[in-house]
C-alpha cells in the first residue's frame, strides 16, 4: 500500500530580513493510510511548520513532499487550495470558527468550498453536529458555546466533507482531560475505517495512549517513532 504521507529530506526556514531562522532540517516521514499519528516535541521545536507544509499552506524551501498522491512540491496555490478543499480537514488549538455564523454555517463551509448547493450543505452539516452531539445548538452562534463544545464544532466541520486527512493542532491543550477524551473519541478512524489518515500534534500526555505511531520531534528533525501500542 502506498503511504498517505511520504516526505524526503524536507527544509525549511524562515527568513525576516537578514535573519534567518532554520527549523526543519532534513526531516524525513512515512505515514501510513489509516493510522493515527502523534507528533510531540517542545514549543517551538517546528511541529506547526510541518503539518503546514504537508497540508500545502507552507512551501517548503526543498525535499520531497507527496501527500495523497500528490507531490504538493509541484504543485500551483491554485491546485494546492483545491487538494486541501477536497482531501483535508483541520483543527487548531483556537477553533478558528468564523463568530458571524451560526455552527451549522460554520460547519457547512468545507462544502459550500466545493460548491454543494447550500441545502445539502446545511443537511450535512446539522447531521455531523448531532453526531458530535450538538444537535440541540445548530442556530448557536460559536461565542455562546463552551470552550469544549466549540471543539467539537471544529471537529464536525473538519470531518464534513469526509477528507482522506485529518490534521489537528494541539486539538486539546485548552481543554480539561475529560473534554479532551471526548475530542480524541470523535478523531479517532472508526475499527475498519482504514482510510482516513489522523495526525495529531500534541504535548498532552493524557491522550498519548490513543495513537498508533508517536513521533518527537527536536531541532527540526524526526528523532524516533515509536509504538505505544503493539495491538494495532
Ligand atoms: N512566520 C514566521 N516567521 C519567523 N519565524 C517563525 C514563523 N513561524 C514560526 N517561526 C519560528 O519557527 C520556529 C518553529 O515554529 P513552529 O513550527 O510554530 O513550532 P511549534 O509548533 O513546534 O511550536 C519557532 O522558533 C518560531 O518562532
Ligand atoms: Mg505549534
């Protein structure tokens, strides 16, 4: 089977004016379609700027980066803006919903991105909200919902358009652990889901037993992988 993720050699640095700021060094990574994968490491060691550069919202400055299929290398801002409507979902660490709409608005986004018509939008995002558990809330607007709940939003709105990778930035830092359970309950790929890929950033310990595969990462390198469970 082809991995979802392949990247080779992968650097990349920041540059402000005459200072130049190194943080991927040559990273190189296989993930595998369907496994849920942790990335770990101290702030700042670079874990943001590698998830960015693999969803194709970063360019990276040179190695190999094939996601999907795709070598996001080669690819226009164009192409890459479709590949990420129609094969990713994120979640961040600050929800990043839009305050003016509703969460059924919200959710409906990823869909109306790839122009479904807005009813099949709103039906399929009231769906995934009762899923999450919030189909008592579809006219809430984000302000008006816990930190938890808001969460769960993002989730149903990362998952809406059933992307092939989940990509999710410190999902639960904000989060207190029982919440935070619930949130790793929802991203984790269904038993017999083999498809859809799930990378976590994260430094919570408390949700470090769910993942397939844990990577950490240090002065802008993958160190080690490891198996945390050997059942999978
Ligand atoms: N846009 C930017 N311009 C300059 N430096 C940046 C930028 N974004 C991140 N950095 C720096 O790059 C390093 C890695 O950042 P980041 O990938 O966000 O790390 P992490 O997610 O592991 O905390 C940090 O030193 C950070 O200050
Ligand atoms: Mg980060």
């Amino acid at each position: 089977m082809n991995p979802a993720i392949s990247i080779r050699d992968l650097h990349k640095a920041y540059r402000n004016g005459s200072v130049v700021t190194p943080v991927l060094n040559g990273v190189n990574l296989d993930i595998a379609a369907g496994e849920l994968f942790f990335i770990t490491g101290p702030s700042g060691c670079g874990k943001t700027t590698l998830v960015s550069v693999l969803c194709g919202t970063l360019n990276a400055d040179t190695g190999h980066v094939e996601v999907l299929g795709h070598n996001l290398r080669t690819m226009s801002a164009n192409q890459l803006a479709r590949f990420r409507a129609a094969n990713v979902g994120f979640v961040f660490q600050q929800f990043n919903l839009i305050p003016s709409l509703t969460i059924t608005e919200n959710v409906a986004v990823p869909l109306r991105l790839q122009n479904h018509s807005p009813s099949f939008a709103r039906s399929a995002a009231a769906d995934m909200l009762n899923r999450v558990g919030l189909g008592s809330k579809l006219h809430a607007r984000p302000s008006t919902l816990s930190g938890g709940q808001q969460q769960r939003v993002a989730i149903a709105r990362a998952l809406v358009h059933q992307p092939a990778l989940v990509v999710c930035d410190e999902p639960t830092s904000a989060l207190d652990s029982e919440t935070g359970r619930e949130i790793m309950n929802l991203l984790t790929p269904n038993a017999g889901d083999s498809t859809r890929t799930v990378i976590v950033v994260t430094h919570d310990p408390r949700i470090q037993h769910r993942a397939h595969r844990i990577a950490s990462m240090e002065d802008g390198l993958i160190h080690q992988s490891l198996h945390p469970q050997a059942d999978h």
